[in-house]
C-alpha cells in the first residue's frame, strides 16, 4: 500500500475498506470497517465541515472505540450512508455495550461533490449499507468510493479543476505501523515536485487567482490507523500529524472552504503499554509523512 496501484492492501487483519460507487451520479462512499476493541480520536481543521459523530472523538468523551468510518461524497446528505453502516452492525450485534443491546458507533465525514456529477445524487443508506458488506483486507484506489467525483486545485478557478479519489500508503517505524486512507477533495491543489507554481509572486507576496473562490465546495477526509498503543489523547495529537502531512501536500490547506478532518484509530495489545513521548514524537512524524505520500499519490496516478 506503499504506492497507489490496482488493489491495495490493508497492513492490518482488523482494517477492512469497502466502496459503493455512483458512476452515473459521480459520487460514492468508502466504509473503514474495524475490530474491536481500539480507541479513536479526531480533528476538523478546514472551516466547513459536513461530519457525524465527531463530538465523541473529543479526549473528554467516555466513548473510546469506533466501529467504523464512512467517507462519502453528496456534501451533508452524504452522511445518510452511515445509517446503513448502523443498521448492518446492529444485524451483526456489534456496537458499543449499553444495557439494552449494542450501540454502534459510526463516524461520518463527507465531501462536497454535487458540482461533478448529479447535483440530487448522494449517497444513501443502502450504499453504505453495501459498502460494508463488502469491506475488505484488500480494496481499490482511484475514483471509486467516497473519492468518484473528488477533484482539486480549485482555488484556481471551477475551470482549473484536476480530477483527484481515494488513496492509501503505509508507514513504519521503532515496530509501529502506520495507514493513512484519504479522499482528496481540496481547495488546493497537490504539491508536485517539492513546490506549486504560483499563478505570480511579486515582492515575495502572493498574487492569488482572480477567479471566485467555491465557497464550501471541497474538503480533504482521511483515516489514521495504527498498531501503536495509544490513549484516546494521543490519538488525537496524531490527528493533528496527519493534518501536517495535509499542508505539506496541498496549498493552500486548510482554507474556510475546505472541511478538512482525520479520524485516528489505535488497535494494539490492550497489556501494551502507551508511548512515551520520544515514541509519540516519531510515531507523529511517520503519520506526517505517510498522510502526506497518500495525497500526493493521487496526483501520481494518471487515472484517478
């Protein structure tokens, strides 16, 4: 999973990825299914996200394991694909333990995508219901899943826009691995060769396009996982790593268009003891790093 190809492989046997695909409507979501027992944690940085769930991640909430995450495309309607996601593991008695029976935890994020293909086309219940089922040790990159209908580069203008998808690469360091998963839908667009070939630069500021900017109409959503053992806080200071790898491979990032977030999820030894902080460190950098080569691989692949 280091480089985009024809299929990729999940690192680990308790990370399966499904897609269900709207070629017609362009538009699509990914389901990140997991095992349990883990704990997850996230961060939204881009000023308009369209999430579901995304309070529990908080370190305060008691919630700590995550059953799964759905990336879809349709903007906020998109996030209906996560009811199927409910339904399938409620058929399945999975979920977090109550009294009453288990309560799946499901986290969404999706893309505004309505602009590519069919504007009333999103993903519904039943497509993330089938995502599900599918969810696979090995599973497709490209435009496919929650990526179809994701493009980049339009801080350039609609015009300018390049056709981007779902990507994944693999990490490892000190006996730690690392996945990063991720459906580039950015304001910006991929950094290439160590730089951006600005529209202008003129004394050392930037001349920015002149065309109007998509208001709300992008948004850069990810997974993290990893074999590490971590605390639901250290999950989320990783979260903030892989937003890193985010603004070393886009430009701009993080814009008040973009809705960019990243879910973070730890499955280790439960005896495992937590990373100390040089651990943390370098486990940062690798999810950095890693986050970073996803993204840019979109950009690689002459058929995304």
């Amino acid at each position: 999973m280091d480089d985009v190809d024809q299929r990729a492989t999940s690192p680990f046997s308790w990370m399966r990825v499904g897609h269900s695909t709207d070629p017609a409507g362009k538009t699509g979501c990914t389901v990140v299914a997991f095992d349990r027992p883990n704990v997850a944690s996230g961060e939204v940085r881009g000023g308009a996200p369209a999430t579901r769930e995304f309070a529990l991640l908080d370190p305060r909430r008691s919630v700590e394991s995550v059953d799964a995450v759905v990336l879809s495309g349709g903007s906020a309607f998109g996030l209906a694909a996560a009811d199927g996601v409910m339904t399938e593991l409620r058929s399945a008695d999975l979920g977090h333990p109550t009294a009453h029976g288990p309560v799946p935890i499901v986290v969404g994020m999706s893309i505004y995508d309505l602009g590519v293909g069919d504007s009333t086309t999103a993903p519904t219940a039943s497509d993330g219901g089938a995502a599900w089922r599918t969810a696979d040790t090995t599973f497709e990159p490209g435009a496919v899943g929650g990526g179809t209908g994701a493009t980049t580069a339009k801080w350039r203008g609609v015009d300018q826009a390049q056709p981007s998808g779902f990507a994944a690469a693999t990490g490892s360091t000190d006996g730690m691995t690392v996945a990063a998963l991720v459906v580039v839908n950015a304001f910006g667009e991929i950094v290439r060769d160590g730089g951006v070939e600005l529209t202008a630069e003129i004394d050392k500021s930037f001349d920015w396009p002149t065309a109007p900017a998509p208001i709300g109409e992008n948004t850069t959503i990810g997974v993290i996982a990893t074999d590490a053992s971590l605390t639901k806080t250290q999950c989320r200071i990783l979260a903030e790593g892989a937003h890193d790898g985010f603004a070393r491979a886009l430009f701009p990032a993080h814009a008040p268009f973009d809705g960019d977030a990243v879910v973070v999820v730890s499955h280790a030894d439960p005896s495992a003891e937590p990373l100390d902080v040089v651990g943390m460190s370098r486990l940062r950098t690798l999810v950095a790093s890693t986050m970073h080569r996803a993204i840019v691989s979109v950009a690689e692949d002459p058929n995304p």
